[in-house]
C-alpha cells in the first residue's frame, strides 16, 4: 500500500489566518482526498483532487474557503483559509494506490484554531 | 442523500469474546464496502474490505455482505483489550464516483 506523509501534524493558529497542509505520496496517484474529522465525529470528505484539473468540492465546502492544489501525480496541498474555531478539526488526505483496494490515510494533521 | 449508518455504541463485550459491528448503506448502486480501525488520535487504518455477497475471513475478523438488505457487518472473534477502537464503515460509491463515504464510527471496548 501507499505511504503518505502529511504535514503538519499538528499547528495552533490565530483565528484570521491561513494553514496549507501538504501531503506526499510514495507512489503516483490519479486521485487524492482530502477529509476533515470534527471531534468526536467521522469523516467528512472535503473534495477529491485530480492533477491536472480543479478540485471538486462536496457540498458545503467551497473553493475560496479550501482552495487545493494537486501539482503532480504524489503531491497535493489543503489550504484552511480565514479560519475561525468552528474550523478546529482533524485533516486528513488519502488516496487509493488500486482501484477498489480501499484508501491509505495520511497521519492526519489536528489543527486548533483560537 | 448518500448515507453510512451504525451505531455508535459504546459497545461493550468481554474478552475472548465475538464482537459484532453492522453498518447499513441507502445506495443500491455501491459496490465496494470496507471496514476502518481507528484508535484514538490515530488516522484510519483498513482492515477489511468486502465486495461480495457473502462472507470473507482474515484471521480473527469476518466480514459479511448482504447486498440485497443494504447491510455490511464486521465479526472480531476472540476478542482483546488491543482491539478496543472505533470502527467505521465506509462505502465506495460507484456509477461515476469513486470516493468513499463513511458512517459515523462505533466504538468498541474489550474488557478484560
């Protein structure tokens, strides 16, 4: 399976500001997910990125506010922008190495926000 | 709506015991099903995944399809104390999609 490394793992930021994740995958991918895990919730998917091509957002998540980049086929940024509280989740990217094998998860990055 | 349920327990069961986890899924058209162990602070990791109707082992886990009633379900046999986590069931979406959804989790306690 996939190795991802995420960053950061953890970041306190001041509630206005910005935070890009990163994530690096071992391995090219045509599709990497981005999803945020509230306390004491499951997961939410984000959007889905493909290189190449713009993100595709869920509903209830909009571009200005999680804009992404997928530059290349082992590489992907989550930007959290003007974050407030409400934004205090954990973030996660994932991928799926093979089609139907399921999805790796990177180690995830808890992000508090005050 | 695309939809994931389970119960969120706690479910409690001695160890040595069968501890069962069921998930049901709206989505007629899914065909991929997986199950994820999480320990807290941990990400998600896989330990099952099922695209058949019927039943696939791996080791101490089963896990069981019945595509007709919509429902997937996990089986940890012998249960231990290591295996106190939650569990989340998630559903690939098919027919265009290809990205999984998954249920609120349940949360498993093995008590020794």
């Amino acid at each position: 399976s996939a190795v991802i490394s995420q960053k950061p793992s953890r970041d306190i930021c001041q509630r206005g500001t910005s935070l890009t994740i990163q994530c690096q995958v071992d391995s090219q991918v045509t599709m990497m997910f981005w999803y945020r895990q509230q306390p004491g919730q499951s997961l939410t998917l984000i959007a889905t990125a493909n290189q190449g091509s713009e993100a595709t957002y869920e509903s209830g998540f909009v571009i200005d506010k999680f804009p992404i980049s997928r530059p290349n086929l082992t590489f992907s940024t989550l930007t959290v922008s003007n974050m407030s509280p409400e934004d205090s989740s954990i973030y996660l990217c994932s991928v799926e190495p093979r089609r139907g094998d399921g999805y790796t998860f990177g180690s995830g990055t808890r992000l508090t926000v005050v | 709506q695309k939809e994931v349920e389970q119960n969120s327990g706690p479910l409690s069961v001695p160890e040595g015991a069968i501890a069962s986890l069921n998930c049901t899924y709206s989505d007629r058209g899914s065909q991929s099903f997986f199950w994820y162990r999480q320990y807290s602070g941990k990400s998600p990791e896989l330990i099952m995944s099922i695209y058949s109707n019927g039943d696939k082992e791996d080791g101490r886990f089963t896990a069981q399809l019945n595509k007709a009633s919509q429902y997937v379900s996990l089986l940890i046999r012998d249960s231990q104390p290591s295996d106190s986590a939650t569990y989340l069931c998630a559903v690939n979406l098919e027919g265009g999609y290809n990205k999984l959804i998954f249920g609120a989790g349940t949360r498993l306690a093995v008590h020794p």
